[in-house]
C-alpha cells in the first residue's frame, strides 16, 4: 500500500470519528494536513502555534469557531528533521455560545489575571493550605468572601499553577445563565459538568432556586465531578455579612474544602496596593508614577472599601487621572472616596442622612439626597461638593434651596 492510500484511510477514519488533524512545526507552517477548510486551517495552525510554549506532553485547546467551539488536542513529535506538533480537531457539535458559560485557555487566564486589580498588587499564597486539601481529598474548593475580594482572580491563578493547566478552565455564571443554558449545564453531553480534567470555577450560587439548586448539587455528586476535574466554587458574602443559604448548602452538601478570601480592610495598608496599582498605571502610560502624602495614605487606609479590589481599581483610576505625575493630598483622596459612597450608597441602598437612599422614586429626590451625601462627606464644602459632583455650583445650590429656607 503506498502512502497516498494509507494517508487516504487516515482521512477517512478521522472524518468517521469527526475529526481531522494536520502537522505544524514551531512557526506554525503546516507539514501535512487532512483538512479540507484550508483557511480554517491556516487559523488553526496560526492559534496553536501562538501556544506552542505551553504544550507539553499533550495538551487540550479550545477555539471559538462560527459560533460553536473546536476542541484541539496538540502533541508534540520528535522528528530526525525537526520537532513537529501533531493538532487533532474536533467541532464540538452542537454547542452554541452561552451566556454564563465560558471556556479559556491558559494564556487567556494569565492575561486576565495580570489585568486584574487583584493580580496587579496581589498573590494566592493566602489560599494554599486549603488548595492542597482540596487536591489532595478531591473535593471542591469553595471561596467565600466580601464583593470583589479575588474569589474570580484566586481561582484563575490555581488554575495557572495546578495540574490540570494544560486543559481548558471553563467559568460558569449561574446568575446569568438562561433557561437554554441551564439546561445546556445540566443535559448536554457537551457540558463541563461531564467533561474531565477542567478547572470549573462556578459561581453566581444566590441566583439559584431551591429546586435549581438540589439539581445542579445532585448532578455534581452523581458523576462524582470533583473526582474528574478540579472544582473551585465561589461566592459572595451577603450584604449584612456571612455567606448565602445556597452556598451554606453547597458546602455542606460537596463536604467543600472552604477558604476565605480576606477583604482589603482586613488587611490593612490599603494605601500600598493603590500605590502599586498607581505604578502599574504609569508603566502602561509610559508616565511618572503619582506619590501620596501620609495624609492620603492615612486616608486610604482607614476607608472601609466595601467593594475591595473592584473599588481599589476605580479609586486608583481616578488619582491617576486627577493628580498626573503629581501628588496625591489628602484633599483628593477624600474626594474620590467620597464619590465611591455616592456609588455604593445608590447601588446597595446604604442608609444616608435618616432614611436609606431609595431609588425607585422621581429621579429629582434621588438627586438632592445624593448631593445632600456629598455635601455631608464633605463637612458642608458646598465648592468641594460641586467638585466631585461634576456640577456647577449654582446646580448645587438649586438642589439643595430647600435646605437652606
């Protein structure tokens, strides 16, 4: 048999089990191929070849195509001419985008880790005795903590550093899945639930209904998925402290191995993450970095940052904007903090003045107590207040004329 036939029954075994493969070398040229798309071709071999440094004995991809996903497996071969990397594809059939649901590779994790407010000024050194016993036992990891304390980011970085690195992670949203998704997690053949050795990082847990709960639970326990992947669950703190009822369960019910993710105020030297973000802002601008009085610090520092590292990265934003190659006074840090009280008060309805600041009412009473808030923060500097309100002071003044009758 020649090697046209042989390579001929190549291809038709591939394509019987929907597959096709071809050969690259380390820049992506391709030696040999059975795949008939030849400008999906060259986008596979480009994509592959953009990875090469990750894959090692073997490796698994995935890659968005025409709104479904391929499924590329890479191993490298060692050739008398050269090294050549071995791509099998697959079109995972069937599998339309989801919203909540998202598959990444690893150097998309690292991206977005190092994009990150929590990857810019910190490490997941915190969470590695429980990462171990979550390994070790294979149970899920359940990350608890306050709004925007890293639960995301520490997973994405376990990711990077755990065993199942060369495989894709797959995020899951619960609270923004539609009822197609839901059922997408729960029946498809194609759902991370019953795939092995991913990273899963699911969270969105307080959106779930009883029932939706016991089915996703009973599912995870049923096909032991802890023992096939590496789970890692997170959630938020509810807003009068401690976890949700559902993520209670979820522990519970997954024997979890649990750690807390420790809010920015626990902490303590809030001022020397803001500083770090402050530099990282400058190397991307190629600018001064901005510097902070110890007034500014001492401010920075006792602010309670209820939204951590979400906050820290807004807060950061804005003294790079407003002080420049500059430094930052007290004055200005108490400013921008203060537009973050605006924030988290009309968001999650923090009581200010005698009442909560309710918003489903005409927008002019939610205008005057929000300007009320500022001019309150501010120890009644009315020219401040216009300030960080972004008005003039007349606006300011018609606001509050019933204030001053």
């Amino acid at each position: 048999m020649n090697s046209d036939a042989k390579l001929q029954i190549l291809i038709e075994a591939l394509a019987a089990a929907g597959a096709s493969a071809l050969a690259i070398d380390g820049h992506g040229h391709v030696a040999i191929s059975t795949m008939d798309d030849v400008a999906l071709e060259r986008d596979v071999a480009a994509f592959v070849a953009e990875r090469l440094g990750r894959v090692g004995n073997g490796t698994r991809l995935v890659m968005g195509h025409a709104g479904g996903r391929l499924s590329l497996t890479v191993r490298p071969v060692a050739k008398e001419y050269g090294a050549l990397w071995v791509v099998v594809v697959r079109e995972v059939r069937g599998v339309a985008a989801h919203a909540g649901i998202e598959w990444l590779n690893a150097d998309e994790v690292e991206a977005r880790y190092e994009a990150s407010a929590y990857g810019i000024v910190e490490g997941a050194a915190a969470v590695a005795a429980p990462v171990c016993e979550s390994y070790a036992r294979g149970v899920p990891l359940m990350l608890e903590g306050e709004l925007g304390a890293g639960q995301a980011e520490i997973a994405k970085r376990l990711y990077l550093d755990g065993p199942y690195a060369d495989e894709p992670f797959v995020s899951v949203a619960l609270d923004e899945l539609t009822d197609r998704g839901w059922r997408h997690l729960l029946k498809s053949s194609e759902s991370p639930l019953f795939q092995t050795r991913l990273t899963l990082c699911i969270g969105g847990w307080h959106a779930l209904s009883p029932q939706r709960l016991r089915e996703l639970v009973s599912t995870m326990t049923d096909t032991a998925l802890a023992a096939r992947c590496h789970v890692v669950l997170t959630a938020n703190d509810m807003p009068g402290g401690g976890e949700s009822h559902q993520a209670a369960f979820v522990t519970e019910r997954l024997a979890c191995a649990v750690s807390v993710a420790p809010a920015i105020a626990e902490q303590g030297g809030a001022s020397k993450k803001v500083a770090q973000y402050l530099s990282y802002l400058s190397d991307v601008f190629g600018t001064a970095a901005p510097s902070m009085s110890e007034e500014a610090a001492s401010t920075l520092n006792g602010y309670r940052w209820p939204r951590n590292y979400l906050q820290l990265r807004e807060v950061s934003e804005r003294l790079y904007i407003l002080v420049g190659p500059g430094v930052a006074e007290r004055t200005v840090a108490e400013e921008v903090l203060a537009q973050e009280d605006v924030i988290k008060t009309a968001t999650f309805g923090t009581p200010t003045l005698d009442s909560d600041l309710y918003i489903l009412r005409p927008l002019a009473d939610t205008e005057r107590d929000i300007a009320r808030l500022v001019v309150g923060y501010l120890q009644g500097n009315r020219t401040r207040a216009a300030e960080v309100l972004g008005i003039s002071r007349t606006t300011l003044w018609r606001l509050l004329k019933d204030d001053d009758r």
